[in-house]
C-alpha cells in the first residue's frame, strides 16, 4: 500500500520505518525542515519503562491545589478561556481513582516493556548509535512521604513484569555515587536496570537514514493544512510546501502522528482526540567535572525531573547533561518561562553541584501530547484508512518503537504482539 505518515517525530519516524519493513511504499510529511525538531528535539532521554505511573492518581489533585499559581511547581495548570482544557481537566480527574490508575499502568506497562524490547532488537538488528547508555534508571527520593507513596505501584509494575526493586539509600549511593553528597537527605530509591537513556533526537535522524535505504521519501517543509474525506475515508492530504505552493498527497492509508497538533486536525473530520498539550522545559548543559556528574539516567519524582548524560561515542562531541521534566498545561503556548528554567537549574546544582557548566545552559521547551490517562492512542480510527499513533504524553522516547512496529501491524492487517488498549475506531 501507498501510506502517509502525518508528522516525522519519533512517532512518525518509528511508524515509518517499521511500515516499510511490512513493505509498503511509505512517504513522511512534516512542516519542519529536519526529523524530530518539536517534542522530539530535547527531550530528557529516558526509555523509562519504571515511570509508568501516570500523572493521574489518587494524589494529584491534592497536589495540585497546593501547586495551583506557583510559577515553579512541577505540575502547574494556567487556567484559561479554553473549554478544551477544562474538559480534559474534568477527564483527568476521572482517572485519578485507585482503579482507573492500576488499569492505566497496566497499559502504560505492557507498552513500555514491549516498546523497550523492540529498541533493543532494532539495536541488535542495524547497529544504531544515540549516545544510549543501558546502565538502568534510578528513581530517588528526598521526601519520605513520595517514597512511601511510590511503593504501592512499584509493586504493581513488578506484578507486570517490569523489575523495579526497591532500594536502600545507601544502595542508591553504591548504584550512583555522585548521589553521596545528598545520602543524609535520601529516604529510598528504585532501581530499574533494564531502563536505558540515550538521544531521541538523535535517535530519530539515525533511524531517518535507515528509512531512506528503505526507501521511505520524507516531504519537508511541507505544512499540512487539512485531511479531506470522501466516500467515508480519507481521500487527500492538502499541503503547501516552503515556497507556498499548493499540493494534494494521495495515498491508501494515513497515520496520524503530529503530537499535541492531532486532535486540531482531526477535528476537521469530527473525531475528538483527547490530547491536550503539556509544556514540558529542559535544560542541556556541557559537562564541567566529570566526577561529579552521574552516569545511570536519574528520576526526580518529587519534582517531576530527570537526568541522562549524553555522552558521544568514541568521544565525537560534547558530553552533555540533559535534565529534563515539568508540565505546564496553557495551550500552545511554547515561551519559556524564566522562572522554570532557573528551578531546574537550581536543582541540578544542588544534586550535582559542579557538574554541568551552567553558564552554557541551553533551554528548550516542547508541547508533549498529553491524554488524561496517560495512555496512547494507536489503532483504528472511525475512518477506515486513517489510523492513531499519538498522545503518548512524556513517554513517547519509551513508547516510540513499540508503537511504531504496533501500528505497522495493524495498518497491514496484523494482529499486534503486545496486549494493550488500542484503538478500535
């Protein structure tokens, strides 16, 4: 079959290139000049299968009133005129109940190991260098309290297979040393050491050259401005391209993958995704002293931040630390907002104080598509040849391949490998 892929994310990408192992004739557009250059750009770069918790659970509401206006809380709604995102609002509060949380892990889970093992196979299978580390991700926690409360679902992932054990302080220490400046403030710690890190970025402009020799064609700076149905499906993508001009782009599938700016399109067509965009901030920094900056990828539960270092192989480029968390629901809004920035920043130099060359800080922000469950869409739409691979919030470098080789199955005809909630249109 002839497919388009809307959106050259690491979504868009995956999904390329796992549809052009089924053999289809694949074309990728996208408004951006280069593959990854919005969600997927500076992303924290954790394929994090332990952080299947999803934002909405029976402690978030309390934690949101305490956060509501706090211009450096972790998780800060700006209230606005905008019914959208009172509705999602309003669905994301359904899904803080204890059940609907350990049926949303579930998800998230079976996704997240089968996403991860996908990964590793495409690794083995053509070589792909991202600056990836497979050192596991250390979950550590300052507050008694959100270690305390980080138990209960540790266990529930574990119960699904996924070997996140609970660790001492002293041995979150022995796992990281550079954590030993902060051992008296240590409450606990999990340890996930099947959990990796790398560049998405870079991951997804890897995987672009894979595709090519597939021979996948990738239309860039080609802005879509709408999909046109007839008959009951899809009959055209209309575009216009860098220099203005109008195009039609035919083909026999479609597959939605343009993050937080789906559910605008899809809209056109009456199709309600519930995707609201999360701002997300990161900051990337060069390594100043070597010693004092960790080498296992870190998560920072209590504020919502994680750590990865970037280090090139063989030593071509900069060793870099990525740190990389928050969300701020205010539309599209993607400005940085200083104040966020310099939290982070704060944060890092009281963990790793050294470490990072703050003074070449670079700052970054991406709208991540967030649904109120946490959970993708992948499958069916109601329209038969336009099919989902969106809305996978924070966890779309962890979800990336497991999606992309799902959704190529299922555009095919294929059952998918993993048990998972997709979607039936």
């Amino acid at each position: 079959m002839r497919i388009i892929v809307l959106g050259s994310g690491l979504l868009g990408v995956s999904s390329a290139y796992y549809l052009s192992q089924q053999g289809h004739e694949v074309t990728v557009v996208d408004r951006q000049s280069s593959p990854a250059a919005e969600t997927s750009f500076a992303n924290g770069g954790q394929i994090s299968v332990s952080h299947a918790e999803p934002w909405a659970n029976p402690g978030a509401p309390i934690k949101l009133l305490q956060w509501l206006g706090k211009e450096d809380a972790p998780l800060l709604f700006r209230l606005r005129a905008d019914m959208r995102q009172w509705m999602w609002g309003l669905q994301f509060l359904r899904e803080c109940t204890p059940a609907r949380t350990r049926h949303n892990i579930q998800q998230i889970v079976r996704l997240g190991t089968y996403s991860r093992d996908t990964l590793q196979q495409l690794r083995r299978d053509t070589g792909i260098e991202y600056d990836q580390r497979t050192q596991g991700i250390l979950h550590f926690y300052t507050s008694q309290k959100e270690f305390d409360a980080a138990l209960a679902p540790t266990e529930q992932m574990r119960e699904l297979g996924c070997e996140r054990n609970i660790v001492s302080a002293d041995e979150a220490v022995r796992l990281e040393p550079t954590l030993g400046h902060i051992r008296p403030q240590l409450a606990g710690a999990t340890y996930t050491a099947e959990d990796e890190s790398g560049d998405a970025n870079r991951f997804a402009r890897e995987l672009v050259k894979l595709c090519e020799a597939n021979g996948v064609k990738f239309f860039m700076n080609h802005t879509i401005t709408a999909l046109r149905e007839a008959g009951g499906q899809i009959d055209h993508v209309e575009a216009t391209d860098n220099e203005g001009r109008f195009q039609r782009l035919y083909a026999d599938s479609y597959v939605m993958a343009m993050g937080s700016f789906s559910p605008l399109y899809l809209k056109q067509l009456g199709i309600k995704l519930p995707i609201y965009p999360a701002k997300g901030y990161s900051v990337t920094m060069p390594v100043k002293d070597a010693n004092m900056a960790h080498q296992v990828s870190l998560t920072d539960d209590e504020f919502k931040l994680v750590f990865s270092r970037l280090t090139p192989v063989n030593g071509d480029g900069t060793d870099r630390l990525r740190i990389a968390g928050t969300a701020e629901f205010n539309g599209y809004d993607r400005d940085l907002n200083r104040i966020r920035c310099e939290a982070i920043v704060r944060r890092v130099e009281q963990l790793f104080p050294g470490a990072g060359d703050a003074t070449q800080a670079s700052f970054w922000s991406g709208l991540r598509p967030a649904t109120p469950s946490n959970v993708p869409l992948i499958g069916k739409s109601k329209l038969p040849n336009l099919f989902l691979n969106t809305g996978h919030g924070t966890l779309g470098w962890t979800h990336a391949c497991g999606s992309g080789k799902s959704i190529a199955r299922i555009v095919s005809g294929l059952t998918p490998e993993v048990d998972f909630a997709f979607t039936q249109g």
